[in-house]
C-alpha cells in the first residue's frame, strides 16, 4: 500500500514535472510571438507607406500638376523653308529658284485660354488628390479590420485549445471511474470524440488565418507569403467620445469622396469657363524672309528696256501675316454651345449623385455607431456576468457527473456553451474595434483627432 502510494506520487511528481516543463515552453513562445507582434497603428502606418496602390495614386497627383504646367505654354511655333520654282534642268536650288523663304510663325490664343485649360487641370488634380484620400482612407480601414480579425483568430484558437485542455482534464478524472466501471466506454468515447471533433475546429481556424494573412500582406504591400504578421495578446477597446450628430457634421465636412464630387462641380464649371473661352479668335502671326537669287520676278508692267541693260542682282525682301480664326461663325458656334449644355448636365448630375451618396454614408454611419454601442454593451454584460454563469454552470455540471447525478451528455453540452459565449465575447470585442474603423472610413479622418 505504501509503496504504491509512493509510485503514484512520484507519478503524479513527473507529470506535474512535465506540465510545468511545457507551460514553461508556452510562455517562452508567448513571449517571442509578443516581442514579434505589431500594434495596429503601426501596421497602418507600414500600409501607406508601402501599398503599390497608394503609390500609384501618388504617381497620378504628380501627372496632374505636370500636365497643368504644360498646358499654360503657348504652342510650339511653325519654322518653314522653301526653295521656289527651281527649274527642272538645275539642281542648284539655292541660286537656280525664283525665291529662297525662311518662314516662322506663332500662334497665340487670346482670351486668357491657356489659363483657364491650365485651371481644369488644377481642379482635377484636387480630384486626384481625394482619390489618394480615398483610397487611403478605405486602406486604413481594411488594414484595421483584417488585424482585428487575426486578433479574433488567435483568440477562438485559444479558447478551443483550453476547452480541449479542459475535456481532456475530464477524462481524467473519469478514467479511475471507468475502471471501476462506474462509467461506461460510451461516455469515454463520446468525450474523446469532442475532442476530435474540437481538434477540426481548430484547424479550420488555422486555415482560416492563414488565408487572413496573405490578405492583410496584400494590404501592406510585404511579400505574400510572409508569415511575420502577429496580432497583439490584447487591447483595451477604444472609446467613441462624439456624438452620433458630431460624426454626421464630420462626414459632410471631411469625407474625401464628397469632397471629391465638390471638386468634380469645380472642375466640370472651369471646363465651361475654358469652353466659353474658345469662342475668343486666336492670332496667328508669320514672319517671312525672302532671298531671290534672280532678282526681282517681272510682271507685265516691268520695263523690259532700262532691264536689259542691268545684270539681275540678287534682291532681299520680307513679308509679315497676321490671322485670325473664326470660332463664332454661325456653321461652327454650335460646337461650343452644346458643350456648354453638356456640362452644364454633367454638373446636375455630380449634385444630385453627391446628395444620394452623402445620404447613403449617414446611413452607414448609423449603423456603424449602433453595431459599436451594441458591441461595448454586449463586450462588458458577457465579461462581467455571461462567462463567469457559464463556467461555474459548467463546473457544476462536471462534479454533478462525479457524482453520478448527470450524463457526460450534459457536460459537452455546457462545455459547448461555455466555448460559444468566450467566443461570442471576443467577437464582441473585436466587433468595438472594427464598427469604429467603419466609422473613420464613414467620416474620413482619424477619430483620435477628437
């Protein structure tokens, strides 16, 4: 008897030896996943920074000031020379032609034309400016929704594999009774099948990160398969200090998509003030220099006598035009007309599609401050009063069993709701995070500003 006691506690001496052995192990990789893990602020920060996208967009504001630039230049000017009228017996077209030309003209655009394509241009580059915004903006927001559903990952893994630890901890307790056959191996294999059924759970959830990962490494611009990405051990949930009404003025004022309609009216109502503009006739000025090798060309009033007598000279002369386009003219002023009209349309259109879509973000915005109340409520009544009822439900319902009062059915049963409402937590908890990401996309801005 006594020495059986003693291999029993030199037993029990070993496997607490062990136990502490790989709570030992946990805790070390624990600490190396923690040294490694990122806050979400600085996944954000890594996303702008990197983000192929973003850079393009970048790439497109830059496009719009350089075209704006060389848009307000006048237009290249015309160099032309001619060798005129060389006989076909001669190949010597500098002396043999009637006339050497060097002409040079320049076209100028009056009316202040060329500022007023140049300011379409500058209003559209605050359009491309809010598309980066945009972007950035919603970026931001899938960066945040994807680390919190990493984050709620790492947690459901953890809340299986203690619930697992916990069955297993049943099993042996339940393993001395059924030696003694006062439980039967249906019940054994039943909680063993939990388990198992549990292991599955738990490895759809790795998956399901993993495929999680590669879409937050798109996100961040890294290479897709790193694995480098660990999500905090935990978070005290950010606060919504303005009110529903302060976060719809936000929206109306700071959203980059409003702000991009609002600039695509200014845009649309410069390119009617240059449109108006091509009604104004350009001038077009030429300068022409003109060398005859023969001397001056005869006409039938030229006295051929007192020429006779002379040896033709070469003569030097120049000639200067000016012209004038004519955009009024009745069978062309329709051109600029219609275009008027057609924007004008373009405009109504951009309002009215500016309205729907202002009211479409406030019900968003809506919803999103409801899903967070909802989530900071149900984060504090599953803390504070459903998980500690279901675990001590659940630990009732184990020494019920000891005692032979209650079926191994029931404790799954209770081992299951337990799992469903930490799990139920969590999301909670992650859900708080991810409403208020909703609603810094809603609104444009970062809510730590206010």
């Amino acid at each position: 008897m006594n020495v059986e006691l003693r291999i029993q506690n030199g037993e029990l001496k070993k496997r607490k030896s062990l136990r502490n052995f790989f709570f030992a192990v946990t805790l070390f990789f624990l600490a190396v996943n923690s040294a490694k893990a990122q806050s979400v602020d600085s996944l954000v920060a890594e996303a702008v920074r990197n983000n192929p996208q973003l850079k393009s967009l970048q790439f497109k504001i830059t496009a719009s000031e350089k075209r704006s630039e060389s848009i307000n230049t006048l237009p290249a000017p015309n160099l032309s020379i001619e060798f005129a009228q060389v006989p076909t017996t001669s190949l010597d077209m500098f002396n043999q032609s009637n006339s050497n030309n060097i002409a040079l003209s320049q076209m100028f655009p009056l009316g202040g034309k060329l500022n007023a394509m140049a300011e379409v241009e500058r209003k559209n580059t605050l359009v491309e400016g809010d598309n980066y915004e945009i972007y950035k903006i919603n970026l931001t927001a899938a960066v945040k929704m994807s680390y919190y559903t990493l984050w709620l990952f790492d947690k459901k893994v953890e809340v299986q594999k203690k619930n697992i630890s916990l069955i297993k901890e049943v099993i042996k307790l339940v393993e001395s009774s059924y030696y003694t056959n006062k439980i039967n191996q249906a019940d054994l294999l039943t909680l063993q099948s939990e388990i198992a059924s549990n292991e599955t759970q738990l490895l759809i959830l790795e998956k399901q990160k993993e495929a999680e990962i590669y879409k937050l490494n798109k996100l961040l611009g890294r290479n897709l398969d790193s694995k480098e990405v660990y999500a905090i051990k935990d978070f005290s949930a950010d606060s919504l200090s303005s009110s529903q009404s302060k976060l719809e003025e936000l929206l109306s004022d700071s959203n980059p998509t409003l702000k991009k309609m609002g600039n695509m009216i200014e845009m649309n109502r410069a390119m009617i003030d240059a449109n108006n503009r091509e009604l104004i006739p350009d001038l077009m000025i030429q300068g022409m220099f003109m060398r005859m090798p023969q001397g001056m060309i005869l006409t039938s009033k030229t006295n051929l006598a007192m020429l006779a007598m002379e040896t033709p000279k070469t003569e030097y002369m120049y000639s200067l035009m000016f012209s004038i386009n004519l955009p009024f003219a009745p069978w062309s002023v329709n051109k600029y007309k219609a275009k008027e009209e057609e924007l004008y349309a373009g405009i109504n259109s951009i309002e009215f599609a500016k309205t729907d879509m202002q009211r479409e973000m406030i019900s968003q915005l809506k919803a999103a401050f409801v899903k967070y109340n909802t989530a900071v409520d149900l984060t504090k009544l599953y803390n504070n009063k459903v998980i500690p009822l279901y675990t001590k439900a659940a630990e009732s319902q184990v020494s019920a069993y000891q005692n032979n009062r209650t079926g191994v059915t029931t404790i799954i049963d209770s081992y299951r709701m337990l799992l469903m409402q930490q799990m139920n937590y969590y999301m909670a908890k992650a859900d708080t995070q991810m409403s208020l990401a909703e609603i810094e996309m809603m609104i444009g801005t970062n809510l730590k500003k206010f």
